[in-house]
C-alpha cells in the first residue's frame, strides 16, 4: 500500500455523547491539527498516489469550511478517486484519534 499524507488545523466546536464525558457533554470548542493519509495499492501511470498540491488544496479547503463551525451540525463528507484514508486529529502533542475507511462503495 502506498500513501501520502498532508496536514492542516482547524477550530471548530462539538458536544460528546455519554456520561462518560462529563462536562465535554456541553458544546465546547477544540482546536486540532489534521493528518489526512491518502491509500492506494499501486502507483498510478505517473509513478504516484496523488497530486500533493491538489490534495492540500483539497484539505485545506475542506477545513476552512469546518474551522468556527458546530460539527455537531455538518455532515461526513468522502472522497472519490482514492481506495482509503486516514484522517488525524492532534489535540495536542500527547493526544491524538483517528478514523480509518475505505472510500470505495460496497456492494450488497
């Protein structure tokens, strides 16, 4: 598997879900760093995964519609051309979640 990986921030607000979040419960504000690792099995014909540029302009793009925003109320987006991706989330230098999936529809 091949990747490349680009990074940028955002701040946005959300609320957790659960009494296992006490006060996170609450609308609170989060600023973070985003690692997002395109994925795919082969090189494409040009000997790459994908257009660095485009992808950071991709991101980027993405983040300034999310950053100052409730994610509570945005829905998931997904990508197109690439098979998987891993998006990071750094709240700080010690903490960090991710999501992992594929990108590719399944079918029933």
């Amino acid at each position: 598997m091949y990747s490349v990986t680009v990074r940028g921030h955002m701040m946005i607000a959300h609320s957790l879900t659960g009494d296992v979040f006490g006060p996170a419960q609450r609308l609170h504000g989060a600023t973070y760093i985003v690692d997002v690792e395109f994925r795919r099995p082969d090189l494409d014909a040009d000997g790459i995964v994908i257009d660095i540029g485009r992808a950071t302009g991709t991101v980027h793009g993405v983040l300034a519609e999310l950053s100052y925003r409730n994610l509570d109320d945005e829905p998931a987006f997904a990508g197109r051309a690439i098979e998987s991706v891993r998006v990071t989330l750094h709240e700080s230098h010690i903490a960090a979640a991710s999501f992992d999936g594929s990108l590719r529809a399944t079918s029933h």
